[in-house]
C-alpha cells in the first residue's frame, strides 16, 4: 500500500489560505533550509535580517523539491506550477503549522522549562516510541517558526506528539501554544534564565504558564514539585480550569516520586514509584538532571494514558546528544587517551550545576584530571556577573583540578577561585581553543560548556581533531 503524502496542493492551499495552484501534486515534507531540502519536500522561502529563501527557490526545485511556498514569484521562474503565493511565508508557515495539528488524532504532549526541555522532550518520544506511531520536534525547534514547522511535518497517522515549546521574552509561549494546543503540559522546571529579559524570576514562572493557555480543561499539567514557583505554575493552571495536575520530584507524596538514584558515569539506575506503581529503571545519560527530567517523562506518560511500565523499560536507550553532554574518548598522539564531556550548546546557572554534578562522578584514569572548559552564561542582565561569580563554589565541590574559561562575565568566576585552579581566562572561545588543546593530557576528564553565542563548539571540534601540545604528559600539572 502507498503512503499517503503529507501534503496535496489542496490541503496546502486550503490550509494557508492561498489561491489554488491548478497544478496537483503533492508533498511528503516540509523545509525551511535549502541546504538539507529533501526531493519531495515543500519548501518555506522565509525571510530574515541576512538572509531571504526565495534566492534559493530555483536551485531547491531542480534539485527534486516538490514545490515552494512564496511571496512573490522569484526571478526567471513566471509560470512555474510549483508556486504556492502566499502574502507572507512565516504567516503561511504558522497556518499550515496549526492545519497539521487540527488534522492529526493523536494525543500531544508539550513540554517547556527554563532547563531539560530538550532532555525531557527526547525522554518522551523514546517513551512513547515503544507504543505506537510517535513524532518529537527535531533539534530545539521550539520557537515562532521552529514549532509551526515541527506540526507542519505531523504525519496523519501517528499516535503520539511531542512537541518542545522555547521563549526567552513574556508572551512568546502564549502565541505558540493555542497552535500546538497539547493535552498534556510539561513545565520541567523554572531558574534565572533569560532574566535579562524579565523583572523577576516570577515572571519568568509566569511566562513558562502561558503554556497552559493552549489547554482545554480536559488537559493535564505536569510539574516540579521540588521547584519554589511549583505553587505559582499550579496556580495559572488552576485558573484555566486544568485540575489534572501531576507533580514529580524527591518531595513526599508526588505523583512522580523519586525513591533513590544510583548515579553513575555513564548513567544511572533510578527507583520511582509513579501513580503508585513502583518502577526500577536505568538511564543511558548520566546525571542527577536526567534523573528528574525521566520523572517528568513518566509523569506526563501517565497523564497520557500510556504504559508507564513499558516507558520505563525505554529509557535505557536515552543517550547525552552533542552539545548536551555526549561522552567521548579521545585518543592522544603516543598512546593514551581523555575524556571529553560535550556540553557546548549552552548554559545557563543551573546546566552548568548540573554539568559540574556530572564531572565530579567522572573519575579521570590515573595521572589525570578534572577540567572545566567554560563560556560565558548569557541573558542574565546585571546579575551576570554574580551569577558567574557564584558558579565557584560548586566547581571546586566538584573536585575541579583546573578551570580554562572565556568572555567578560567568567572573569568573575575566573576571580573567584584559588590561585591553582586558574589555568587562563582570555576573551573568546578562538583564544581559548590552543590553550586547552595544548594542556590537555592522558587521563583527563574535560568538561566543555558555554552559552551558544560564546560558541564552545569549535573548542569541543578541536579537541576531538588535535592537533594537542605535544606528549601526552606535556603540560604542567
């Protein structure tokens, strides 16, 4: 039997409110990125401050896309029955976004937090993988495009959504949420993040509830317990008439109970008792954090209607992604070898805790040790720099042996620390590249993290590619 497509030009036509091409054919994808356009696909010609998609529209057709979705025809290309003309392509985008949801029967969970969005997010769709047709958002596509595009790619048949749901200003969830409008909400937990941005961190917790106005009554909330603003989150839910509200966390009498936590390098074995069943069930991603985020998941499982107990069993298959603390072994020129911990994509007060917790259980082999590779947290208005400042003590809990950092704001952390701990603090992370190449020895454990405009990724490429400072006992202890 032949798939049905995602698409027809009907559907599309009839969804963004476009005039009917004439033409008929069909779509089994949506993209916005003409450099992984794939045949078949429909793709968006967005417009941004640097860049505009429709100068692309000519090269992503020959190349097999079915057809584009644009605001003007694009030079050379008058008469083309692969056109679908719309007034504006974000808008369109946003429409055949909400006509993917408004189509589909299956249930969604949205999930949204100031940390472990896309940890629990993952966490979910492996859950909910091992019962039935399940479609997570790829990547962090959480924002005003990246959300209408994940549910414009929404197959007809599939039993389970799971959709990550990003703001860093009031109001944006409120915009994304009457279009995802989930069954289930999942606030993992709220922290200064992005308080540049707001007054307080109140107001943060109040903007993470925004997720709640997508919500019929007949949803359910899932929320940290463990969280100061868990009554402030319960609250907004309560005053959209949701009464399901499921907590998860260590405090007595919760939903989702965390009843002990064997944490290890390269995960852990996690006991939980979750709507009175007792489960015992092991983690592929070391950490405490991922410890809490699986609870979310099971708590939002529940909420669902799924099987907790196969969803337990699934999450020995989650593995730290790239940027997110993947674990690697990298060989060293002459024998030996360290360990590098990915956690480039970004940070924030309470990742880079998190991330520290995970360093301080990763025993380096003999003659080795723990390093810190650390970029400025961003997004923090004035109390950057005591928040920065404020990361030295659970660093050196950690058993840190040595601290590499860059950018204006780790000058303060930089600052704080004992004299033998400080290896360099220098401006970017370009600088910071050879300096850490150059120190790191057989043995070692290295922690790589940082806000993504610090871009710690290219120190994360380089240390995986060498070249290093020579020997692998070259640098100084």
């Amino acid at each position: 039997m032949t798939a049905r497509p995602l698409w027809t030009t009907a559907e599309i036509a009839a969804a963004t409110g476009s005039p009917p091409t004439g033409a008929s054919w069909t779509a089994d994808g949506v993209s916005i990125d003409s450099r992984t356009v794939r045949p078949g696909d429909l793709f968006v010609a967005l417009k941004g401050p640097n860049f505009d998609g429709h100068a692309f529209v000519g090269a992503v057709l020959a190349a097999g896309a079915a057809g584009a979705l644009v605001d003007h025809v694009p030079d050379g290309m008058t008469g083309s029955d692969r056109l679908v003309l719309v007034d504006d392509t974000l808008a369109a985008l946003t429409r055949l976004g909400r006509a993917g949801r408004d189509r589909t029967r299956a249930r969604v969970v949205a999930v949204t937090g100031s940390v472990g969005k896309t940890g629990t997010k993952e966490l979910l769709r492996l859950a909910l993988e091992a019962q039935g047709p399940t479609i997570a958002s790829a990547a962090s596509l959480n924002n005003h495009w990246g959300l209408p595009l994940s549910l414009a790619r929404v197959p007809r048949d599939v039993d389970w959504v799971v959709q990550e749901v990003g703001m860093n200003h009031a109001g944006e969830i409120a915009a994304l949420a009457p279009i995802a409008r989930p069954h289930v909400g999942v606030i993992t937990t709220v922290g200064p993040v992005h308080i540049e941005f707001f007054p307080s961190v109140e107001a943060i917790a109040d903007a993470k509830a925004e997720l709640f106005l997508g919500m019929t009554a007949e949803g359910a909330a899932v929320l940290n317990r463990d969280n100061p603003h868990f009554e402030r989150l319960a609250g907004h839910a309560r005053a959209r008439g949701i009464r399901r509200i499921l907590d998860f966390g260590a405090a007595p009498g919760v939903h989702a109970h965390l009843d002990a936590a064997e944490l290890g390098e390269t995960g852990s074995t996690v006991t939980a008792t979750v709507g009175g069943r007792r489960l015992r069930y092991t983690l592929g991603a070391p950490g405490r954090h991922w410890v809490l985020n699986s609870l979310a998941a099971l708590a939002a499982v529940d909420a669902l209607g799924a099987d907790v107990e196969v969803a337990a069993a699934a999450l020995a298959g989650i593995s730290a992604p790239a940027g997110r603390g993947a674990r690697r072994e990298v060989a060293l020129p002459g024998g030996g070898a360290f360990t590098l911990l990915d956690e480039s994509y970004n940070a924030n007060p309470a990742s880079m805790r998190a991330a520290f917790e995970v360093l301080a259980a990763t025993r380096p082999a003999p003659g080795g040790r723990r390093i810190a590779v650390l970029g400025d947290m961003r997004e923090l208005g004035e109390a950057g720099p005591r928040l920065h400042a404020a990361l030295a003590d659970p660093l050196i809990a950690a058993g840190i042996d040595i601290l590499f950092c860059c950018g204006p704001l780790m000058a303060h952390l930089d600052a704080s620390l004992p004299a033998a701990l400080r290896g360099a603090h220098v401006a970017t992370s370009d600088d910071l590249a050879p300096v850490v190449a150059s120190a790191v020895r057989s043995g070692d454990v290295v922690t790589v993290k940082g806000s993504l405009g610090t871009r710690m990724a290219p120190i994360v490429k380089r240390l995986q590619a060498g070249p290093w400072g020579g020997s692998p006992q070259a640098a100084a202890s």
